[in-house]
C-alpha cells in the first residue's frame, strides 16, 4: 500500500511538470472564463482591460489582465453575441445574430 502512494505521488508530480513544461512550451495559459458559453470575440483596451462576448448574450469583463472576470452581460439572454467593442472603460458595442447592435455607455451596469 505505501508504493501505491509513492506511486501516486511521483505521478501526480511528473504529470504536473510536464503539464507546465508543456505550457510553457506552448506559449499560451489557460484563463478561465467561468462561463460555459461560446465566446466568439474579444476586445482589449489595454493590457489589463479585456471584455469578452459570445452566446446566450454573454458580455464579460476583466480589469486584470483576464485572471478574473466580472459578468456584466445585458438583461436579454436569447441573442448570441458575435463581435465587441469598446473605445473606454464605459462605452461599447456588442453585435450579434439577426442583425442586432446593442451599445452601453455606462460600462454594462444595470
């Protein structure tokens, strides 16, 4: 029983080296949305300022370089958003199926 848990223990930490070696190779981190929609386009204002959107009217937004991620999508769900703007922190413009254009000047607040 206790090589099994060494056994485990060397696994877990190969598979973890190599996991990071490999994304270190790559070039490219994972961040993690926490949405379960598509999300089909991005804007960046700047290196920390990056909004989001996609399906189900999903807007999202990160004042951190994407390691966080506020939902500041509109009260209407059923539009899938395809493409995002915005010229500041508070006003954008999100498109979406059916030719539908929605613009925010107050950030996407309620």
């Amino acid at each position: 029983m206790k090589s099994a848990y060494i056994f485990l223990f060397f696994f877990l930490l190969i598979n973890s080296i190599i996991e990071k070696n490999i994304e270190a190779q790559s070039g490219w981190t994972l961040l993690n949305s926490g949405s379960t929609y598509n999300l089909k386009a991005v804007c960046l204002l700047d290196y920390e300022s990056v909004f989001v959107t996609g399906d189900g009217a999903r807007v999202l937004r990160s004042d951190d370089g994407g390691a966080n991620w506020l939902d500041i999508s509109p009260a209407f769900s059923s539009v899938n958003l395809n493409g995002i703007v915005f010229f500041d922190s508070l006003t954008g413009i999100v498109v979406g199926d059916a030719g539908n254009i929605y613009r925010t000047i107050n950030g996407g607040a309620e």
